[in-house]
DNA sequence: TCGTCACTTTACCAATTGGTAAAAAAGCAA
DNA sequence: TTGCTTTTTTACCAATTGGTAAAGTGACGA
C-alpha cells in the first residue's frame, strides 16, 4: 500500500497538468520509451488491442519495469492523449486574427494536412478514441477543444460578416477541415489501395487549397 | 488464375458469395440477431475491445449458441464487413454517367450524408477496420472498391474535361467526400461536444451543398 | 566500505475470453 | 406417437492478459 498516495495523487491530477514532475535522467528517459511505444501499438490496434507485452517489447523493457513508471495501461494512454491534445490544438491556435482571413485559413489547412503527414499514429489514436466515444477524452475535449473552437468560430463568423471571406458555417468549416486533411492519416489504408502510386500528399494539399479557396473566395 | 482460386481453399472464397444458403427459418432469424447485435457492439468497441460475451448478450443468446451460428469471433466479423461493403457502395454505384455531372455529385453526397446519419454504426464498424490497417477487409478493398472507385474516378475526370464541371482531382474529390460525410458518424462523439444543440445534419447538408457546389462551379 | 535508494527482474496470479464436448431440449416429418 | 434432426444449454478448458510481490542489481554519497 505504498502507492496509496500515489495513485491518489495521479487519479486527481488526471485533467491537471502534474503537480511536482522532478524526474531523474533514467525516468525521463524510460518514460519516453514507453510513450513511443505505446503510441506505436494504441494506434495501431486501439486501446483494447494493445497489450502491455507489445508495449513492454516494443520499449525494450520488461512488463513490470513498465508497470513501475505508469499506474498501468489506462495510465499510460490517458498521459498519451493529454500530451498528444496541446499538439493537436496548436495549429488551430496559431489561427492568427490580425492576418488575412482567407491566408490563415488555408495556412491552417496546410498546417492540418503536415501534421497528418508527419504524426499519422497520432492522428489515428486521436481517431480512435474518438470512434468509441471518448471514454478516455470527453473531459478533456469539453475542457481544451471546445473553448477553443468557439473562439476561433468567432473569429471566421467575424471574418464571413466582414465580408472577408465568404458566408460559410464556421463549426462545419472546421469540421470539414479536419476530416479532409485527418482523413489522408486515419484511412491510409485505404488511401493507399486507391491511390498505389507513391506520395499522395503533394496532390492532396492542391487539391485542398483549391477546394477550399473556392469554398471562402465564391 | 480466378477459376483456380475458386477451386482451392475456403479462404479465397471469403471474398465470393456464399455457394449455397439454404437456411432453415430458426437460423435465418437467429443469424440476423447475431449479425445486429455483433455490429452494435463492434462498431461501438472495435473488433478486439468486443466480446463474444457482450455479442451473445446483446443478441439474447448464450455464447455456445452463438458458436453454433458462426464459425468464430472472427467469422462474425468477416461477414458483417463483408455484407456491409455492397451497401457501402451502393450510393456510389447509383452515381449516372448519363445525368447531369454537378447534379450527380451532388446527389451522391446527399446520399452519402443520409446513410452516415441513418447508419452510423455501419460507418464505425468500417472506420474501425481501416484505421487498423483493413486486416480483414484489405482483400475486399482491392476486388470491389478500386473498380469501381477507378470507374467512376475515369467518369468524373471526363465530365472535367469536357468543361463540365470545374477541373478537380476525381479520386481526392471522393475522398474528401467520404471524409466530410463520414465525419459526422466516426467522430459524433467530438461533433456533440462542440455542437450542443440537437440535429447537426440540417446544417451539415447544407455546408456540404455549398462547398461542393463552389469547388465544382469556380 | 557500507547503507540507502532507485531501478529491474523473476516468479507468480486471478480474471477474462474465445472456444469445445456432450448432454438435453425442441422441432418436425411420418 | 415415433424417430430423427436441429437447436440450446451446461460444464468446462487453455491461453492471454493486466497486474503484483518480492528478491535482486546497481549507483552514489558519507
């Protein structure tokens, strides 16, 4: 029972960012591992999926020794998802509303589309954990996302009034903004039946800025 | 070499209709509760988070009984999938060479936005397969989707050429297509988060009309 | 050199889960 | 009803899996 105050401790921080961190070279260290390979296996196979042995080899290390930097699977996962949601939000809140509208939107669609290209196991455990309901998310996307949706809905609806950009719905703007750049990491499967000549991505962000120049200047 | 498929194992037959049915009343009925109850639960956990204890439950079943209908977890899953992938492609197939290129467009998206609100666990159920990599349905993807995805890629890319709706990438307009419809099912959980307020299909139909039509008449 | 604390391994376990054997029950044709 | 087939239940099981206890290893300061 020496870990009562502990896991206490790490149960109330859940939505909090940690308290006092103070890790040690090795923590650090091992605790990167063990986040890199659980994003490897939760994305590739969902939380269920993924056992704590994929993880643990995946790491290099044994179950246990996992087991002694996290409070277990579900631990593991929801540190993933927390760290992984300042990430997502980013490009968002670089949305900037002192530039030119129709340039910071389409910025942000490019913005999207790189991160779907570079972090594509991100994008499907976010993916993932959406597709069964958020179990693990809902408090944080009513806490993270949804305040900062609203304010950059503001800031389109203000744009589409202005006469900025065209009238459009910002939330379903939004919407189809991250489906359509989401859609090239969530479904690479897919996309890659469909589409077997290499690179894929070069033709999405034309076909992109297109679509959604056409959209905002009509 | 189809014909020699055909001949050899029952697992190249996967991918073909069934030889002969031939069901009697009791299994015709007890295989449909099984198939609905599994796609509530598949689409809702994902393919290793269910249980065929929570299938048997949610049929009114007991598991053995389950067994006696199916030849395994697995089996179950193949065939939901399997019998899902004619409806999936059905809006598409109805998409007529002879009608009116925007209006067909726009029809198909209609169509695809309906079934992702009057079947959203059907949508689930396939988003769940791909993000995993299609482990299951990678053969299927090949022998039904590419064909007629390149057919009607060649289709829209005509009516493009013959300046009859504006030029666009056919196959990254389909996916974005897929994308934006299948969003509202896939990721409900997120959507009702950050739009609150009841009926988010309204709205969707009409910003999809909207961008689809721009990006086809610029 | 010793003691202490951080880290790691070994050896387990209890619960879950996909699946099976075989008996019992229910249909059903004659 | 009889006799056969189809369907369902009961009682299991072996493998997997998340997790734990406790002994062992190693680094480092006094």
């Amino acid at each position: 029972m020496k870990d009562a105050a502990r896991t206490a401790t790490a149960r109330a921080a859940k939505v909090r960012a940690e308290p006092a961190p103070k890790r040690s070279r090795i923590q650090t260290r091992n605790r990167k591992r063990i986040l890199e390979a659980a994003l490897e296996v939760f994305s590739a196979h969902g939380f269920r999926g993924a056992t704590l042995d994929q993880i643990a080899a995946e790491a290099g290390l044994s179950k246990p020794n996992i087991l002694y930097y996290f409070d277990g699977k579900e631990a593991i996962h929801v540190t993933l998802l927390n760290q992984l949601m300042e990430t997502w939000l980013d490009p968002l809140e670089q949305m900037n509303p002192e530039g030119e509208p129709l340039e910071e939107i389409l910025a942000y669609i490019r913005r999207k589309l790189d991160m779907a290209q570079a972090y594509p196991r991100e994008s499907r455990l976010f993916a993932n954990e959406i597709l069964q309901g958020a179990p693990r998310m809902g408090p944080h996307l009513e806490a993270r996302l949804k305040p900062l949706v609203d304010q950059k809905a503001a800031l389109i609806a203000g744009w589409a009034e202005a006469g900025r950009i065209a009238a459009v719905d910002p939330r379903h703007l939004i919407f189809s903004i991250w489906a359509t750049t989401q859609h090239y990491a969530d479904f690479e499967a897919q996309v890659n039946v469909l589409m077997p000549e290499g690179g894929v991505f070069p033709g999405a962000a034309s076909h992109l800025e297109t679509m959604y120049r056409r959209l905002l200047t009509a």
